[in-house]
C-alpha cells in the first residue's frame, strides 16, 4: 500500500464540462497506468473509492465522468440519459477518449506506456476504445457485455475480462452468448466470469434511493470481482518498484 494524492480534474465531452476524480500514488512506477471508469449513475463520490484502492495499489487511476458532474439519483433520469448513450458508439468513444486524454496528460503517467482499461460499468467506452485501434494493455468490465459494429472486436489487441451476475436481467445469457461469440470470432484473448446469483451491478453497495428492478449489492461476489480486475492488471500492467 501507499499514500494516495487525489484532485478533480475537469475536461470536455459529450457537450459537457466532465468532472473526474484522479487519484496518485505516493511513489512514481511508471509505467503503471489504470483507468477506473464510472458506474451509470456518476457523480465523483460513487466513483472515487476504485480509484482510490488502484492508487493504493501502485496505479494512476482515474475515475471519469459520464454525465456531466451529475448523480443521476432517480432510475428514470438515469435511464434516459444512459440509454441514449448505450445505442450509439461515437459519443461513447468520445467520452472514452477525452478520459483517455486526461490519463496521458498525467505527469506521472508514462507517455510511451499504454494504459488498461479497468471498467465497471461505462465498459462500452473500453469496448468502443478497444475497437478503435486504441493502443489498451487490458480491458476489464463488470456488469456490460456491449458487442460493437460487426468486426470491429478485430481490432482488439489486448486481453479481456467480462464479470457478470448470472441473474442480471440488463445482461441475460443471450446477451452473454453474443458477447462470447464475438471475442471469439475475433480471436480476442477473452474471459468471462459469470458470478451465481447475482444482479446487475452486484459490486456496487447498496445505495438510499430506489433502483432499476433487477440491481442488487452482492458482497461477496463484488470482492470477488475486484480481486479478478485486480489479477488482470497484475498480469496485463504489473507494478514495479
């Protein structure tokens, strides 16, 4: 462990003013470089604990924003504004990559070095990344299990890592299967973790206002999951002293 620095950063995207939380290790090993992406929700203080715990970790981690510094407390809103967002690839790439920009523009970051994206939920920004020939280490995600257009998983060149809860209902198996068949077709090194009994965003706590049917907290499944997303940084973009 070591001691963390964390700071807002503010950037552009989607027509908005996006609000991330970085976080900083106490000690420079590069090249280790994390990207720990938002949940569909948003808002800096849901995001910033995985950041955090990846910056514990030896990593550069930053937790970026999908909504404009926003919490989208109420399901409706939430599905309104993500929705949208899920039908179309080219604003989910721009978000990625205006995140993406941040994280290179980091002092601490090694320029030459390529980040991975450790996902949970704004995976289709990893995917849509991925699949555009951006230069990733490894792509994690738990909850979304996103295809892309036809063929562009091709330009995949790094490992990834899909957790899901066999009982979300937003990802069910015939989405699962679609996924898998894709990465495969592909010829993506790929994994996918199906953790029994769980919901859609099984890894988040519970929260005070109502959600969507079909989300539930699942601890022992969400500690599960992190130390999967964990494995596959340590194997993907180890740190070094």
């Amino acid at each position: 462990m070591t001691t963390v620095t964390t700071r807002t950063v503010e950037y552009p995207a989607d027509g908005l003013t996006m609000i991330g939380h970085l976080a900083l290790p106490g000690r420079c090993r590069p090249p280790a470089r994390g990207d720990a992406r938002t949940r569909g929700h948003g808002a800096q203080r849901r995001r910033a604990p995985p950041a955090d715990a990846l910056a514990e970790l030896g990593y550069v981690a930053l937790a970026f924003d999908l909504h404009g510094g926003r919490y989208l407390g109420d399901p409706e809103e939430m599905l309104a504004r993500c929705i949208p967002l899920l039908g179309d690839p080219d604003r989910m790439r721009g978000i990625g990559h205006a995140a993406l920009d941040v994280l290179r523009a980091e002092p601490r970051t090694d320029p030459t070095g390529s980040p991975p994206s450790a996902t949970a939920p704004g995976a289709p920004s990893g995917w849509n990344s991925g699949a555009t020939a951006v230069n990733l280490r490894a792509i994690g995600t738990v909850n979304a299990l996103t295809t892309g257009r036809p063929g562009e998983a091709t330009r995949i060149r790094c490992p990834v890592w899909a957790g899901v809860g066999s009982e979300d209902p937003i990802m069910p198996p015939a989405q699962r299967d679609a996924f898998t068949a894709e990465m495969q077709a592909a010829g993506v090194d790929w994994r996918l973790v199906v953790y029994g009994g769980a919901l859609h965003a099984f890894h988040h706590p519970p929260v005070d206002h109502p959600v969507v049917p079909g989300v539930g907290y699942h601890p022992q499944h969400a500690q599960r999951a992190w130390h999967d997303v964990i494995d596959l940084l340590a194997e993907c973009l180890p740190v070094t002293e």
